[in-house]
C-alpha cells in the first residue's frame, strides 16, 4: 500500500515535467532547426532580351555579352559622329562660372549640328541675376568646323554666327559613358550643357539640299550630309 502511495504522488511531478518540456519547445523564443539538402539543376543561361544587337545575343557568357554590348554602343556612336550630322540632347545646363546645375525636362530643346546647317533651341541664362532667356536660332554661318577623336573621347568645335552674334560652340562626347557636354559662349553668354547625342528626331533634308545649288564648291560635302540625312 505504501509503495502504491509514493507512484501516485510521482505521476504528477512526470506529467509537470513534461509540461514544462512542452513549454519550453513552443515557446516563441525557441529556433527550429531545420536541414537544407542542395539540388543540383541544369545550367542557367541568361538572355538579354534589351539589347536590339542580335550580334550580343549569342551563346555567351555574361562577361562576354556585357563588352559587346559596350563595343556595340561605342561603334553605332562612332558612326554617327562620323556622319558629321546628329543632335545633341540637353538633360542639365549650368551659366558658368558659378551658376547653379539646373535639370532640363522639356524634351523638345535640342541642338542640331552639321558643316551645312546648325539649329539651336537651348534654355539659357544672362546676367549676374541669372534670369532665364532662351537661344532659338537657325544659321548657315558656320567656319571652323573640327572634329577629332582621342582614344574613347570625340572633339567638336565650331564658330557660328546668328544677326549679329557669333557663338564658340565647343563639344566633347564620351564612347564609353555616351556623356556629351557642350559648351556654348560669347562675350555675353556662358552656358555649359550636359546630355547625349543621337540622330535628329525632325527631318529637314530639303534645307541641306538647298545648300547645294547656293554652295556649289561644296557640293560633294553637303551632299554626303544630305545623303547621311536619308
């Protein structure tokens, strides 16, 4: 009898002792453990499916996509300062010296340049107030008109005339980043202009050709631009 007295009073302590260990393994703090087994798969092939280049778009690896992609842009871009005729884009201008960095996002100002015709529409500012104003002209009174390239880095300069204000237009244009900067000054004015270059998004082909029957000692010149207009 007193032997089954001391099991009854034991079986509470066991079931509280299990309690307690069921506790202790749902209380929140406790971390399951868990076993990861790694699968092994097929061999994943990435396809960029942005570049238009189908050239870039061949069984290779991404390192290798990547520097095509970049000889790619670097190639058209060559191409298209070679045809002495393209637009430049503005995204920021700057009055220089000391003048603030202002975004540009009006999409319509552009700067069109060839050695026949060069059309500018550019925000600018005057003045030590810096007060807005705008450079909107056409001009066919272009001398000077350079162009070289230095490793990865194109140079563009040029004299215009507009009535009677001349303009140093002076441009650098980056194969690698597509950074183009622009320089545009006078005696008066001062404007820095940061963007890329493209082909123009308007065509004007009838006003080069004009050129041809005003300029005959340039006729082979002006009709390359023409033609590079097409």
């Amino acid at each position: 009898m007193r032997g089954l007295l001391i099991i009854l009073a034991f079986i509470p302590m066991v079931s509280l002792a299990q309690n307690n260990t069921l506790q202790v393994a749902t209380t929140p703090d406790s971390i399951p453990q868990s076993t990861i087994i790694p699968t092994l798969g097929k061999d994943y092939t990435s396809i960029d499916t942005l570049s238009k280049d189908s050239t870039c778009l061949k069984a290779q690896n991404r390192v290798e996509r990547r520097a095509c992609k970049a000889k790619s842009f670097a190639e058209k871009l060559d191409s298209l300062i070679e045809s002495r005729s393209f637009s430049f884009y503005p995204t920021t201008m700057q009055a220089l010296p000391k003048g603030d960095m202002r975004m540009i996002y009006a999409g319509y100002y552009y700067l069109f340049m060839s050695p026949a015709l060069v059309e500018v529409h550019l925000p600018a500012e005057r003045g030590l107030s810096q007060y807005m104003t705008m450079l909107n002209f056409d001009t066919e009174q272009i001398a000077d008109f350079t162009i070289s390239k230095y490793l990865a880095e194109w140079s563009i300069s040029l004299l215009i005339k507009s009535g009677e204000e001349e303009y140093q237009i002076s441009m650098t244009i980056s194969t690698i980043t597509g950074e183009a900067r622009v320089l545009i000054e006078n005696a008066r004015i001062a404007m820095l202009y940061i963007g890329s270059v493209g082909e123009r998004k308007e065509e004007k082909r009838d006003d080069i050709l004009k050129q041809v029957e005003e300029s005959p000692t340039s006729t082979t010149q002006i009709e390359q631009e023409a033609a590079a207009e097409i």
